[in-house]
C-alpha cells in the first residue's frame, strides 16, 4: 500500500559494479565525467575508491543531502571532491533508476519507507493499530532516517503507540 510497486534492495556489490561501470566508461571518455582533483585520479580504479563512492551515496541519502547541496558545500569548504562526487551522483541516480527503477539503495529505501508511512496517513493508522511493539538493536547506532522512521511508527503523544524496545548489543 502507498507504492506503485514492490521496492527492492539493492545490494552493495550491485552498488559496487554500476560504480565501477561507470568509472570504467568515465576513464573511456563516456558519461558525464566529473571534475575528480588530480590526487584521486589514481585512487578511482580500485575498489577502496569504489567503496568511499557507496558509502558517499549512502551518507546522502541518510541526511537527505541532494546533489546540489552537496556541491554547494564543496563550493564553500573548499572541497572540490565533494563537487565531483555531487556530479557523480546526479549520474549515479539516473542510471540506477534506469536500470532498477524498484531498487533502492540502503539507506535511501529506509528514507523512502518513511516518506510512504508520513505520505500515507490512513496506512499509518492501520500500522499503529497493527504494531504493539517496535524492536531496535543498537539504537546508538541509528542513523537520521532510522530514526524518522521510527518516529513514524512510534509517534509521541499518540493513543496507543507501540511499544518502544531498545537493545544494546555488547561485544563478547
């Protein structure tokens, strides 16, 4: 309910081959390639390079940070990686979406999760009434769209919110 179709996951090492696709066709001449500095142009042919890419795009969507934002940041901190990844991603986005239009990203499909729970308020309403109890692990570890979706499921000052029930997970 409150989707045209059923999302899916998209895993990291799916992330990590259109990455390397498309770095791969930037090194070619394809693509719109970004204004990468000199100092990371070595850097982008490995799989480090690939795996600071996801966990940039991951960062994004977990702060609702969009490509313009981000390269306004770069503008005004100086930091023209981050201008060439805001380009990254502008291409990265229209790819994926081409490619997999019902997969998400991790941390985007949480942020998606929680903009259908706040889009839909009848759904929502018939989930507060499913739901006696919301388990979280690790709760220190939430990130802010964990977070926005609990704050929808678990709403304050609700009749008869779920229960809340946070657990630490300790090392051995």
């Amino acid at each position: 309910e409150g989707v045209d179709f059923e999302p899916r996951l998209l895993a990291g090492p799916e992330q990590d081959v259109l990455i390397g696709e498309m770095l791969r066709a930037h090194a070619e001449g394809l693509g719109a390639r970004p204004g990468w500095p000199q100092d990371l142009i070595e850097a982008m042919g490995t799989r480090g390079f690939r795996r600071e890419i996801r966990e940039f795009l991951d960062r994004c969507a977990e702060f609702d940070l969009t490509p313009a934002r981000v390269r306004e940041l770069g503008e005004v901190l100086n930091h023209p990686e981050w201008i060439a990844a805001s380009e990254f991603r502008v291409e990265y986005e229209q790819l994926r979406r081409l490619r997999m239009p019902q997969a998400y990203d991790p941390s985007a499909l949480i942020h998606r999760a929680a903009e259908v729970l706040e889009e839909n308020h009848e759904f929502l309403a018939k989930e507060h009434e499913r739901l006696s109890l919301v388990l979280v692990d690790d709760l220190q570890e939430a990130t802010p769209a964990v977070m926005r979706l609990l704050e929808s499921l678990v709403p304050a000052g609700a009749a008869n919110p779920p229960e809340l029930v946070m657990t630490a997970c300790t090392e051995v």
